[in-house]
C-alpha cells in the first residue's frame, strides 16, 4: 500500500459513485504473490437518498475501515487497494495471497461490527483486472484529480481560487497539422496562443502554449474540454499553472 491515495465521483450500474483508491501501487501492479482479489461488501445502515455515504454515518464508517482493513492486510497476507461507495454499500477491494485466509479473517474482524451486514468473496485476477479496469481513473477522472490538488496546493499557499487571473496551459501534439488544428481551437474558445514553434521539441512533439483568464475553482470546466480536444487530435495535455492569488 501506498501514500498516494486519491478519491473521484462517478456512476456505477447508472448509480452515483465515490471511489477512493491507491494510485501509488499501480506503479508496482500487479503483484504476483497476491494474485486473487477479494472483497468485503458492508451494507450502510443510514445512506444517503441517493445511496452515498451520509455524514451521519461518517465516523462509523471510518472507525469499521480502519480496524477491519488492518487486520485484513496483517503481516502482509493482503493488500488493500481501494473502496467503492454505491447503491447503499461500501465495498472494500483486496489483492489477496491465500483466498481461504482472506474470507476467513474478514469474518473474524467483522465481528467487532454487529450492527452491519456484510458479505465477502474471491476471485482469480493474476492481472489485477479489478483495479485497472474498475477501481482506477479514466484519463479525464485523473486529469480532474490532478486539477483538484493543484487547487489544494495553491489554497496552502494562500491562493483564494475564486479570483479570476491568467491560467497557462500546456500542450504536447504529435505533427504541425494538429498543432495548427489545436493553435485554432483555444483561439476560437477566447484563449491566446502564446507559443506554438514550427519545430518539435526534443521528444518530437509539437508544443503549443495558451492563456485565458479563468478562477482555479472552475478549472475542471475549462480543462476537460481541453483534454478532450487534444486527445482527438492525437497529443498530450500536459497541464496548467498560475499565479498565486491571495
């Protein structure tokens, strides 16, 4: 398990979602000494309206995570890599070494928890599918994660997201064409084209450089467009930056 932990919303089965995972293991996934998932389903007892987790609920929560997940992950036997929170449960994912011993000791440490049901199960996932493919951030869920803590390190700094201030992007494409395709594009949504050389850089992309005047608060409204964009088009957007503004 890692530090680089992170959370997104999005719909699972057509429901709203919340998925809070480990990014930082995908760098060493999957391992393969622990190659079977497991999980644990704990069914909330207050969720919200829409089957999210209530703040009423929170501490319990948190309290039942803590202490089930450690015990779960004890010298090593699993690793925890994530939760989903949907449709009025929780589900805590595992990569598991001994399938037995995983159901096992998710009973045992549910005990301490009479109040909630819950349900647990396994399966072969030498690739680790679960976490790549359900757990893990589309490209633009990321790229919203990304925005969202250079919000958190600018408001550290002091930053008060919501005054408006030049907002630089950065993008990398792959041949003049798109290039000029993407220069005419933020031209076109009120953005200025601050650079975008005939020559490629020393990776052989294209770059263009542009500004507009926008809040960091609504960065997702501006960015996601972008990513979009430069991904029809074959390139890289490579990110944002401002100024501090307190």
């Amino acid at each position: 398990m890692s530090d680089d932990w992170d959370f997104y919303s999005l719909r699972v089965d057509g429901e709203p979602a919340s998925i809070f995972i480990d990014l930082g293991i995908s760098k060493d996934a999957p391992i393969r000494s622990h190659a079977t998932m497991g999980y644990l389903r704990v069914l909330m007892l207050r969720p919200r309206e829409d089957g999210l987790s209530s703040q009423d609920e929170f501490d319990d929560l948190i309290a039942l995570e803590d202490r089930v997940t450690a015990k779960i992950v004890e010298n090593g036997a699993a690793v925890f890599v994530g939760r989903n929170t949907s449709s009025g449960n929780r589900d805590f994912y595992f990569y598991v070494a001994d399938p037995i011993n995983f159901e096992t000791t998710a009973k045992a440490a549910m005990r301490e928890f009479p109040a909630y049901e819950y349900e647990t199960g396994t399966r072969a996932d030498q690739e680790w599918q679960t976490y790549f493919d359900f757990l893990y951030p589309s490209e633009i869920d990321f790229q919203r994660i990304m925005n969202r803590r250079v919000c958190q390190q600018l408001e550290k700094n002091g930053d008060n997201v919501s005054n408006e201030r030049k907002i630089d992007h950065l993008a990398l494409l792959p041949n003049p064409k798109a290039q000029a395709a993407l220069a005419g594009y933020v031209q076109g949504e009120g953005f200025t084209v601050e650079s975008a050389p005939d020559e490629p850089d020393a990776n052989g992309q294209f770059r263009v450089e542009f500004y507009r005047i926008d809040q960091p608060v609504r960065i997702d409204e501006t960015v996601v467009p972008l990513f979009r964009k430069v991904t029809e088009l074959g390139g890289e957007y490579d990110g944002w930056g401002c100024e501090v503004s307190p």
